[in-house]
C-alpha cells in the first residue's frame, strides 16, 4: 500500500503561505499541482492521497483521541 499527503496544518506550510501572501490550503493546492507532474512523469500513483482538511481525515483524527 502506498499512502501519502498534504498537511495544511504543518509550521512549514504556514510559513511558506505567509511567505507567498496565501492561506495554508492555497498553498498545499499550488504546490500539489507542481508534485502531481513530477509524480506522473515517474509513474508513481498512490493508493490513497490524504489531505488534514478533508472530512474523513478530521474525523479519524478526532476518533484516534477518543480511542485513547
């Protein structure tokens, strides 16, 4: 399985979306188009890409602190 994301809550975004006078999500979208080329030009393909502001990744997140 092959998983990988953005994260529009990380301090790096943050700062680079302040930087470039965008939010956290702008940001992660601007930036996702530019992997998403490299990505094909590789051939490679997840079998899930993730985002942190997306209803089902908020949701498990909650859910993991309940769990505990």
């Amino acid at each position: 399985m092959y998983i990988c994301g953005t994260d529009e809550y990380g301090t790096a975004t943050e700062t680079k979306a302040l930087e470039e006078g965008l939010t956290p999500q702008q940001i992660c979208d601007k930036y996702f188009k530019l992997h998403d080329e490299v990505y094909k030009w590789f051939d490679i393909s997840f079998d899930h890409f993730g985002r942190t502001t997306t209803p089902n990744q908020t949701k498990y997140f909650i859910n993991s602190f309940h769990y505990y």
